[in-house]
C-alpha cells in the first residue's frame, strides 16, 4: 500500500491542478463581497485641497474603479468607462493608484476623463485596504457602503451590461 501512496499524492496534485487550468483569475471571489467598503478618506486627484471619502457615498449605488496612468489594460476599458459614464446610470469614482499626479490628470486630459471625481492614493494604501491585486479593478459598491461585486481586469461592454448594470438596478430598487 504504501508503494501506491506517492502515486496517489501525483493524482490528487495533477487533478488540481487540471482544474486550475480552467478557472478565470479574475473571477476570484474577493473576502470583501458582502463586507463593509474600507473606510478612506484621500485628496481628490484634480483639486488636492478637497477630500473624498467613502462615506461621501453613503445612500448611494457607485462604482469605485481603480486605475494608473502606467496601466496597459486601463487605457483598454477606457472607452467603456467613458461610455458608461455617458449613461449617468451610476456614479463612478476614481481611485488614481501608485501614479503620479502629473501623469494622472496628463492621462485623463488625453483619454477623457468618465469619472465624477479621481482620489488619489499615491502611496497605494487604501489598494491594500480594498485588495487590491493590480489595475483595473472595479468594486460596485451599495447605497449602505457594502462591497457587492468586485472585477479583477478590464470592465468590457459585455461586463457592463450582463453584470454591473443588472446589479445597479437591482440595488437601486428598479429590478
């Protein structure tokens, strides 16, 4: 029996690993779905002197969509943002992440900027706070302040209309 033992180890390892192969990364079920958003309270990326927080939100559906100027994938969903932000279906926030600020707003001001304001985590502490793995990331977060959906990667047209917008009517009482 215990000839067989390092074989079955092999098997269980190579299963695992077989189903790994087909699970999407950015479907990763974060902890913070269904948790209170982390508290924040940063400068906003276009006027340092004003703040914004999480709680500004508070009775509010929105968006939190996480970005860098140095982000290859962000200038991808761009566009989309930009349309979504066209709609007016949803605020959608901002969080400019380990960016410099000059090359933030340089980044909005060439692309179009979709978003009702930028805060701006320089450090990239509240990343940390909210999980963050890389950018984009995007939290829709409810009018209570808890963390409903979270995606990992580029937000598509696809995206938007088969999973956000659903949920913002739903969390807004228009299902």
């Amino acid at each position: 029996m215990n000839r067989y033992l390092p074989l079955a180890i092999f098997v269980v390892i190579a299963v695992f690993l077989g189903i790994g192969l087909y699970l999407d990364p950015r479907e990763v079920p974060s902890p913070l779905i269904d948790k209170p958003a982390p508290a924040f309270s940063l400068p906003q990326l276009q006027q340092p002197e004003k703040t914004f927080s999480r709680d500004d939100m508070k009775g509010k559906v929105w968006l939190l969509n996480v970005w860098a100027s140095w982000c290859v994938a962000c200038r991808e969903e761009h566009p989309v943002l930009v349309e979504l932000a066209r709609s007016k279906v949803v605020p959608l926030i901002g969080l400019n992440y380990k960016d410099e600020r000059k090359d933030g707003l340089r980044w909005l001001a060439q692309f179009g900027d979709p978003y009702d304001l930028s805060a701006y985590d320089y450090n990239g502490r509240i990343g940390i706070d909210y999980g963050v793995y890389g950018v984009p990331e995007t939290f829709l977060i409810d009018k209570k302040g808890i963390i409903r959906y979270k995606r990992i990667g580029v937000v598509t047209p696809e995206i938007v209309r088969d999973k956000i917008l659903p949920l913002v009517r739903e969390l807004n009482g228009n299902a």
